[in-house]
C-alpha cells in the first residue's frame, strides 16, 4: 500500500518508467536487424583481431598493453557498439520537423527525463540484442578473455552501468540540440567523429601517443568504452576503480545538468515547425 503523501511523488516516476519499459520491449522486437547487426559486428571484430595481431607480431616495442588485453577489449568494442551515443533519436528528430514535438510539450511530465528515459531504452535493448550473442561466440571461439578478478568483473558491471546512464545523458543532449538545428545531421556527425575515436572504439586509448593522454583523460567519452573495458580486461587496478567511477558519475551528473540547462533555454525561444 502506497502511503498518501508518497503518492503523488511516486505517479510521475511511474509514468517515466512506463515509457522506458514500452520502448525496451518495442526495441527488443527489432531481432532481424539485431541479428544482421550480430554478423556485421563479428566479421569486423575478427578483422579488427587480424590488424592488431599483425601491429604485436611486427613490433618488439613495448606496449601499454598486451595483445591478450587489446584483443579483449576490441570484442568488448564489438559487443556494446550500439550504446554508443553515436546518433540522433530519429523519432524526436521527425517530431521536431513535423511539429509532433508540441504533443510532448502538452504531457504532464518533465520534457528532459521524458525523452532521457526514451534514450535510456534506446541504448539498451538493441545492446542487449547483439551483446549477448557475441559475447557467447567471442568467448567460444575468438579468444575473449574472462573478467581477470570477480572484484574486476563487478567493477566492470557497474561501470557499464554508468556507461549506459552517460550515453544516455549524451544522447539526450543531442536530442535537445535538435531544438536549434532541426534536421540534427550536423551535429550527429560531429558528435560520431569524437565518440568513436575518443571512446576507444577504433583504437583502444593506452595506444595513443603519450602527449595526448591528458587530453583524452579529460574527455567525457573515455567513460563509454575505454574504462569498463580496460576494468574487465585487468588493465585497470583496484586501487583505481573508485577514481575511475567517480569520473564517470561526475560526467554523467555534469551532462544531465547541462542538457536541464540548455532544454530551459530552448523552451524559451521554441518555434513549432509544420502544422
């Protein structure tokens, strides 16, 4: 039994919920793209294990990281590809061109947790999906390491987990930007260039030359990949997880902020476009 003054506190995160719950399951129906996405994935993944085993065996350079390492964390790149913050929410982005955007202002709900909560769904589902299976394979067949440590593989959960929430804060950012540029394309390949490269996705991060470290560090995208893969992998020790996931809390609270902030702004000068 809800006690009468939790009530109404407890209806609006009821309803976000709802609506994370409804686009998970729809997402969750889309098994034929996942499946194409699965076979795509895997065929780059072991592409991508060809050129970094052709890099160790040319070299006698010593290197941040192993090749049994590197090798990890290129299928863990594989596995959670589509949670990348990579793109724009196509269905916000016709809404905005069409107009539909003036239903969702017409909801009794918070706009940003509205479509954060649509974003959260949307950089699950379609990484559930594909994630799984190819772990199964990876594991089975192309030398996908286990966690190194169960503290390591806890660890890594929950800096997945904020992994999620952060894509999802960066996601939602580039949906509100649409409040400005309307057909998103600009931004949307922009925002591709920095995540794929910044993140760890093409080239895991220890790789790249030391005078840009510092740099890389500061960047919000390391927490997509580059941490949680590098916890699961070993190359991250205990004594450095905490740092490592408070950075991560600190950005995805920091983007959150500054998405509430830049939404309270775009509401104020809003035209509808279409009719």
């Amino acid at each position: 039994m809800v006690l009468p003054f939790y009530k109404d506190a407890l209806s609006p995160m009821t309803a976000y919920w709802a609506i994370l719950s409804a686009r998970f399951r729809m997402l969750l129906q889309y098994r034929a793209a996942a499946f194409a996405g699965f076979v795509t994935q895997l065929f780059w993944g072991v592409i991508r294990v060809m050129i970094f085993s052709a890099f160790y065996r040319s070299s006698n350079a010593p290197q941040p990281m192993t090749y049994e390492e590197v090798q990890t964390y290129i299928w863990l790149g594989q596995a959670m590809l589509v949670m990348l913050p990579w793109n724009v929410d196509p269905e916000i982005r016709q809404m905005v061109r069409t107009g539909g955007v003036a239903y969702e202002l017409l909801r009794p709900l918070d706009l940003y947790l509205l479509w954060f909560s649509r974003a959260l769904a949307w950089r699950t589902a379609p990484t559930l999906l594909r994630a799984i299976p190819l772990f199964t394979v990876a594991w089975l067949f192309f030398g996908l390491q286990f966690p190194a440590t169960w503290i390591a593989a806890a660890a890594w959960m929950f800096a997945t987990l904020l992994a999620i929430l952060l894509s999802s804060a960066i996601s939602t950012l580039l949906s509100i930007s649409l409040l400005w540029t309307i057909s998103g394309e600009g931004i949307a390949n922009l925002i591709f260039a920095s995540v794929v490269v910044f993140s760890g996705m093409v080239i895991p991060l220890p790789l790249f030359p030391d005078w840009l470290q510092p740099a890389i560090k500061l960047l919000p995208f390391r927490g997509l990949c580059d941490v949680p893969f590098r916890i699961y992998a070993g190359h991250i020790p205990p004594s450095e997880y905490l740092h490592e996931l408070l950075l991560q809390s600190a950005w995805t609270v920091g983007l959150i902020i500054l998405g509430r902030w830049v939404l309270s702004r775009g509401m104020r000068r809003l035209v509808v476009q279409g009719g």
